[in-house]
C-alpha cells in the first residue's frame, strides 16, 4: 500500500515538474510586441507610455503598445484602430488603458482594454480565436463574434448598449447576455436589482457620427482600385486621401494629394520606442502603412509614390539615415536594383542598409536627403516643411541611427493648462446626450462635408438612383499628386464611381504636370494610368516594365515585425496590395 502511494506521489512530482517548462513555455509564448493605430484625433488627445507619468499629446497615426493609455479632453475625440479593422472610439473627457495587446503561441489575438470615466464605442472583428474585453468599474464586457457597443461610465453609474452582435456582461453582483438593440444599466455602488435591462436605443449624435465613420471605411475599401493584402489598418485612408495609378516599370503605386513639393517623411516627429528604435509618427492622417510597409519611389511625370509589397508586417520606419555638422537627415529606402544582396540589420533585422563607410555600387538612391538640425530628433519636436532642409547624400554620411539620444516622447509635451480632464460631472439619465466630432474625415471642413453630401443626393442621388452613404467623401490635402504632379477640381471635392463612371479621375483629364506627360488614362499612353475607382481586378491592367506584378501572403496578417516583407511569388495581374515590382535604374 505504502509502495503503491509512494509511486502515485512520485508520477505526481514527476508531472508536475514536467508540466512547470511547459506553463513557463506557454508564458513567454505570448508576445507583447503588437502595434494599434490612433488613426482619428480631434482636438486635445493625449497619450501615456507604460512606466512614466507625463502625458503628452498624440499624433494622429501613433503607434500604441501594451500598458499605454489615452485620454480625451472636453471637445476632444480618438479613434484607435486595430490590425484587422477593429476600432475603438473615444468620446470627450474619456480615458481608456490598453492593459493587454498581445499574441498567444498560434497568433491570435489578445485584446483587454479599461476604461475609465467618460463614454465610448468598441467594434469589435475576430479572427481565429481572438480574445477581446473591456473593463468597466467592476463589470467585464466581453463580445461574442463580431460586435459593436458603447459603454458610459459616469459618477460609478455604467450603461451598456449593444448595436451588433451580443455582449456578456459580468460583475460581481450578477451577470448578463445582451444581444442587439439591448440596454443595461447598472450602478455598483447600490444593493438596488443589480441589471436593469430593456430594449430599444436612442442614438445621439455620437452613435451617429460612429455610424458615420463605420460607413466611410467600408465604402472607401470598397472603392478602392487595388485590394487589400496583408495588414488591414489604414486602407480605407488611401483611398480617401490619394490615388492608384499602374506606373510604367514599376507596377501598381499609390500617391497622395500634397501641396508641391511634398516628399515622404516630411510631416511628424521621430520616436523611439524600446521594442524597435527609431519610429516615424506621420502628422498626415493617411500615413499609417506607407510609413510602416512597402517602398516610395520617384518618377519625373509623376511625382513620389508608394508600392505596398505584401503589407504583412509592421516596420518602424524604412528610411536609411545620414549625418552631417550638426544635421541629422534621412531618405525612403530605395528599392533595391537586380543582384543587389542586403546586409540585414542586426538589431531589427530589416534589410536594405548597406551599412556606414560600405559603397552602395547597384542600390538606385535618390537625389535627396530631408535635413533637421540634431536637436530636432533629440528633443522629439515636431517636423514640418518649415523646418526641413535637403541635401545631396554625399554630402552626408550614411549611418546605422541617429548618433543622439532619441525622445522616449511618442507625442508633442503638454502645457501648462493643457492637461486633460478626466471627471465627468453629470450622471447618466435615460435620454443622454454625449456630442461628437464635426466632422467624418480627419482635418475636414463640416460645412463642406455636409454640403457634398447634400449635393450628391440631390442631383447625383436622383440621376443615378444613389443614396448620400454609396459613395466614401474623397478628400484632398493639397493640389498636387505626390508632391509633382499638378492636379485640378476643387480641394475636397466628393469624387467616387458614380462621378467618374469607372473611368479614371475626371478632375486630371487633360491636365499637364510640371515635368513631364499627363497621366494617362488608357492603356495605350506611356505615362502613369491612373485607376478608375472600385475598379475590380479582373478589369485592371496589369503593371508592366521593371518586373510587373508580385504577390503577398493571402488573408490579415496580424504578425508585427520591424523588418518589411516583399512577397516573391507571381500573381494575377489584376491589381492588390501584393503589387510589389523588382527594382531597375532611374530612381529619383
């Protein structure tokens, strides 16, 4: 009896001791190192990394990891996106804590936010076996599939309501499922019935507005005339903010509206943050993925674009730095020519540097190197076209990184008397009302936006049978395409489908650029064609000269890495995001 205790015992240890690897395994499985997107500021949003205590005031399109938080100011909202389109959105006065961003051992998901007082609204797309909560007070939201819900928090008192999908709603005092058009309100602090659960929402004017942002990203995808590939967050931007054309030797690129003179990496700051260096934060609300994936690229009839590649992974930035007296500059890292052999970089692992004092004999560069004094990236001020220069590279020396401390400041430092609020005075009611945005699109003008919608409805909506929500607002930041290419139309104009007929941009037709042919709009014209929108694949032309068209991975990824991905495989030759040509002479 004692040997046969003695042998159960001694299997027990035996497991357990096997078992501890395993667990400690299954622990550091789970990677931290994800990025989310703030892809929607207005007004005073600010922004806390994990560990210190000084807000400062985010840019659009910072990078947020695990452990930061971000609060809203009065009359100030945010938008966060997710790798794969998820969203969530912060009224005014509002804070929320991103506790958990992680990756288990097969990919997915794991996505646990806290929010404190003030009032927002979480979307909620899975993938796999995606993990997703919010904390409320003492309650635990918990979505079941895809789902949309807002929550307020005011003086302890939580409403819950639930647009799509269902909630499970979990606290201490009880627990609850809410499917669509439910309402539960709750307040901890009384021994009162612990849910009180109806039917039946009253949106506001920040569920609509919701409503409204919701819309435009789906239309703006699905007016696009290259598909999404790979990575999901920033794609409906593109094509609100710029224009596909298939360049002649390169394949598929994007350009983006831009005062003359634009190039990338002009407009934001430099970060650095510990998971992976030096980090672009473009102040430019479409400059998400073509800062952190693809390659730009310069063409005298057509000015600076980018080719996304496969987009499925994440990189801080993909520029090569110089130095100079007194000067730190930097250029978009050129696709590299035939034959050429990267050496990867041994920190991040991204290719393309050829490292300090090496020659550079095959790798196409460009002309110019953008210029800001040294302390500009030390102090992590703000960059603009103000305060940049440019020089040629070899008036410079290419180096690994910048040779001064960088900012641990992902965002401009506050004031005094610019610190946000995060008490919330009133108590929730029964018809609430919480104000929103003026406007759909970031840095839009509400008067123009409404009256574009007002005008496609009245004359287009009864031509055409359309209603104001079939067609994304196209906005335009500056009159030119990639900083080269003049265009004409009024700045802002709503243009989509229903205006174009599927066929190019009305608004360049018979334009001439500065330098160089017009884009054409046929097959048969040497120059840039540009894409008609919602132009399918199987209509498009595919790219021609110097390697045509190369294929990514298939669906979102959710991999975040600091080295870029070129996908290599041959593919259709409709147009996507896996548009990724092969390099020759006549950089820029």
């Amino acid at each position: 009896m004692k040997s046969h205790t003695l042998r159960h015992n001694l299997s027990v240890v035996v497991a357990g001791l096997l078992f501890l690897p395993a667990l400690a395994f299954a622990q550091q499985a789970v990677s931290h190192v994800r990025v989310v997107r703030l892809s929607y500021v207005s007004g005073t949003v600010a922004l806390k990394r994990p560990g210190s205590t000084e807000w400062v005031k985010a840019l659009v399109n910072t990078p947020i990891q695990e452990g930061f938080e971000l609060s809203t100011s009065a009359g100030s909202y945010a938008e966060v996106e997710f790798e794969n389109g998820s969203t969530a959105r912060l009224g005014e006065l509002s804070k929320v804590d991103f506790s958990q961003l992680a990756l288990d051992a097969e990919g997915n998901k794991l996505n646990h936010l806290t929010f404190e007082p003030g009032y927002a609204t979480f979307h909620f797309v899975p993938e796999h076996q995606d993990a997703y909560s919010v904390k409320v007070a003492d309650a635990t939201l918990t979505p079941s599939g895809k789902s949309e819900f807002r929550t307020d928090l005011r003086q302890g008192q939580i409403r819950v309501e639930v647009f799509n999908g269902s909630v499970a709603v979990v606290a201490p005092s009880g627990s609850a499922k809410l499917g669509k058009d439910g309402v539960l309100e709750y307040n901890p602090g009384t021994t009162e019935e612990a849910f009180n659960i109806r039917q039946g929402i009253d949106k506001d004017s920040w569920d609509k507005w919701v409503d409204a942002r919701d819309t435009q990203a789906q239309l703006a995808l699905r007016d696009q005339a290259v598909s999404a590939r790979g990575l999901r967050y920033g794609w409906s931007d593109l094509n609100t903010y710029g224009e596909w054309a298939r360049i002649p030797g390169y394949g598929y690129g994007w350009a983006p509206y831009a005062a003359l003179g634009w190039t990338p990496f002009s407009m934001g700051m430099w970060s650095y943050y510990p998971s992976f260096g030096m980090t672009w934060i473009s102040s430019e609300p479409w400059g998400w993925l073509p800062y952190h994936c693809g390659m730009w690229d310069f063409v005298d009839s057509w000015g600076w674009f980018w080719m996304p590649g496969s987009c499925s992974y994440w990189s801080p930035a993909l520029v090569n730095w110089y130095t100079g007296p007194g000067w730190i500059g930097w250029q978009p890292r050129p696709n590299p020519a035939p034959g050429w052999a990267p050496r990867p970089n041994p920190v991040h692992g991204q290719p393309g540097h050829p490292g300090p004092g090496r020659p550079v004999h095959g790798q196409p560069g460009l002309k110019s190197v953008t210029v800001v004094p040294a302390s500009v990236i030390q102090n992590g001020e703000l960059i603009t076209p103000r305060v940049v220069t440019r020089v040629r590279p070899a008036d410079g020396t290419l180096i690994e990184r910048p040779p001064v401390p960088p900012s641990l400041f992902p965002g401009v430092r506050l004031t005094a008397g610019t610190e946000t609020t995060l008490h919330v005075p009133t108590s929730l009611s029964s018809t609430h009302r919480t104000p929103a945005p003026a406007t759909i699109l970031m840095g839009g003008d509400a008067a123009k936006e409404k009256a574009l919608l007002e005008t496609h409805q009245s004359f287009w909506g009864r031509v055409l049978g359309t209603s104001p929500s079939s067609q994304p607002l196209r906005a335009r930041e500056g009159s030119t395409l990639g900083g080269h290419y003049a265009v004409g139309g009024t700045v802002g104009e709503f243009r989509g489908g229903a205006f174009s007929r599927g066929g190019g941009n009305p608004g360049m037709k018979g334009m001439t650029g500065p330098v160089g042919p017009a884009p054409s709009h046929g097959s048969s014209h040497a120059g840039p064609v540009v894409l008609g929108h919602g132009q399918s694949a199987a209509t498009a032309h595919a790219g021609g000269g110097r390697g045509g068209m190369h294929g990514g991975g298939g669906g979102p990824s959710s991999s975040v890495s600091a080295a870029p991905s070129v996908s290599t495989s041959p593919h259709s030759a409709g147009p996507s995001a896996g548009a990724s040509p092969s390099a020759g002479g006549g950089h820029h």
